[in-house]
C-alpha cells in the first residue's frame, strides 16, 4: 500500500480468500484492505495514538440517514456527553479532494451536526471547525488534540 502522510501504524494484517484484511480495532473485526480502508486504519490510529481521541468514543462506517437516503460515514467521534465532536471522510490516496468531497461530509453534517470535519485521502488533510453562528467553515492548520477541545 501507498505511503501516506499519517504517521505509520502497526496493523494487524491477515490473507484471506485472496485479499489482505485489516483488524480494525474500533469494529472488532478483520475488514478487506482497499485504498480507502489503508487511510481509514491510518487515521483511526492517528485520532487515538497522537491526538489522543478515546477508542470509546470512536464509530467507524456506520448507517445515516441524509434526505432520506441511507448514506455510510467513515468515522465519527463522539465527545464526553455523546455528542458528534468530530466527523471524518476519507478517500483513497489516488482519490483527489475536490468541492464534490466537501459537499459531501457537508450533506452528512447537516444530519449529524459536528463541530469539526476532516476529509483525507492520506496525502492531503482539511479539518475546519463549523462557525455556526457565521454560518461557514473556518479551517484549522491541523486536527486539535482531544484534550484541547
């Protein structure tokens, strides 16, 4: 897999029917290796490791509901009353971050009303913390750390 601008991280790895599998440490479960996955496991580890973010509090690839459409986010981290602090997307590292990517993680925002996004492909990063009362998006030289919120 392609070398990524995350700080690397043990994965447990296993081969199985063809495919590389991943343990990822938040479902509990071996899940197939794509690009898009390698970035996911990346900042997982990244979120907990060195921001410090609480394994607990981390949801990975789960069901929303947007306009009535079931959508997957990829992660989401909840803060210490169990409100969304934080959503992520990632794409695959050949995967470029476009306005389309934006719109997105806006589309699932409007449902899950998080006060930080992050859209990876594991080369570029955007987190921006929503204004809310400005009603934009005022983007953050970096992912804050767990405690400094």
């Amino acid at each position: 897999m392609q070398k990524l601008d995350l700080p690397p991280c043990s994965l447990r790895l296993r081969p199985q029917e063809g495919k590389v599998q991943a343990y990822d440490v938040i479902r509990k479960k071996f899940v197939v290796l794509s690009p898009e996955e390698w970035v996911r496991q990346h900042v997982v580890h990244y979120l907990i490791s060195h921001k410090k973010y609480q394994r607990l509090h981390i949801s990975v690839e789960k069901m929303l509901k947007v306009n009535g459409l079931s959508k997957r986010y990829d992660v989401v981290v909840f803060d210490r009353n169990g409100d969304i602090l934080l959503i992520v997307e990632c794409k695959a590292p050949g995967v470029k971050i476009s306005q389309e990517t934006f719109d997105q993680i806006a589309r699932y925002n409007m449902t899950l009303n998080s006060q930080l996004l992050l859209v990876t492909n594991g080369l570029q990063h955007y987190c921006c913390k929503i204004n809310a009362e400005l009603e934009r998006y005022d983007f953050l030289p970096e992912l804050p750390s767990y405690e400094s919120l």
